[in-house]
C-alpha cells in the first residue's frame, strides 16, 4: 500500500510524511486535527507526558520546506498520534483517536504474511479480555498472537502482515511504561518515607 501526501479528517485535509514506512504527521498537523490554534498548545501536552513517549513513536526530524531552509520538526507516528491525542482534552480528540486507529494505522506499509509451521504448545500464564484492552485505547496485538497460537496448537497458521512487528512495539511500549511506572512508585515510596 503507498502512503498517500494528504489524508482527510473530518473536514481537516493533513499532510502525510512517510517515514520509515510509516505514515506520520508533523506537530503543527496534528495540532491542527486536534483542534489546537497552534503547535505550542501541543507541544506542551507532549513535554508534561514526554516519558509516555518511546523512541517509534515520535522523533524530532529535519525537514526542508524550501530549498534553502533547513527546519527540524516533531513527527508522530500513529501509535504516537494516538497517545498524544489520549492526553487531549480538545473537543476532537475522542474522534480523533478512533480515527487513527482506522484509517492512520491502516496505511502502515504491510509485509507478506508469515506462514508458521506446526505451532508447538505455548505457556502463558493469563490473556486479558479484547473488550479490557480497547477500552484502554491498546489493541494488544501480542494478545490475538497467543489467543491464536494457543487455539492452533499443532496447527499450521497464517499470521497477519504486520502483526509481528506491531506486537514487538508493543512490548517495547509496555516495557517502557512499566520502567516509568516503577520509577515513579520508587519516587512515591521515597518521598513517604519521611
């Protein structure tokens, strides 16, 4: 799938960077979607919740909007897109969310489906309820991969494209949340001691 220059939301027409194959908006661009009069508002939500935030899901870049103008942007991915739009209080943002997880994140550039062979028995101690992690705004992707390998068991099966490197980020993002958690229970405990 191409990753088109421009997207519509609702009446808003924003403009797309492909970057590393994924479909991401500039600060000013989601602004703009969020119903912000400017980037600076933005800015602001992300810096009170810059530890959220792991390294795919945003990124400052260099962009050259003329030919000798050289200007460094933040662009979000639509993991990031999302997440920064959890943290919005703006009148957009509940529409915005699902937005990006139905249209944003489709546009993601797809790999060939992974055929696995026999699936041996996996262990794992608990899966949570899809209708528990969606109401938290996470599709759990790694959860659809146990549920599928458990209900497979000496089966062959076909993964979907994607799946595989969005259940990697999505370890990658709850191992980052658990560390900022951790560190702030460990800050909570520390200042109760005295």
């Amino acid at each position: 799938m191409t990753i088109p220059n421009t997207i519509s939301f609702g009446s808003t027409e924003l403009k797309i960077l492909n970057h590393n194959n994924q479909p991401c908006l500039t600060a000013s661009q989601l602004s703009l979607a969020l119903g912000y009069k400017d980037s600076r508002s933005l800015t602001k939500v992300f810096n009170r919740n810059e530890s959220e935030f792991t390294p795919d899901m945003t990124e400052v870049v260099n962009l050259t909007p003329s030919s000798n103008l050289l200007a460094c942007s933040r662009i979000f991915s639509p993991r990031g897109c999302h997440l920064i739009a959890m943290f919005s209080r703006t009148d957009k943002a509940k529409e915005f969310r699902r937005w990006v997880l139905d249209v944003l994140d489709n546009l993601v550039e797809k790999e060939a489906p992974l055929v696995i062979g026999e699936v041996k028995p996996v262990e794992y101690p608990y899966l949570l309820k899809f209708e528990e992690l969606h109401d938290c705004g996470w599709s759990m992707e790694i959860n659809k991969l146990l549920h599928a390998l458990k209900a497979n068991e000496g089966k062959e099966i076909i993964i979907k494209p994607g799946a595989i490197a969005r259940s990697m980020s999505e370890v990658r993002t709850l191992m980052h949340l658990t560390e900022s958690y951790r560190a702030k229970l460990d800050r909570i405990q520390a200042i109760s001691k005295y």
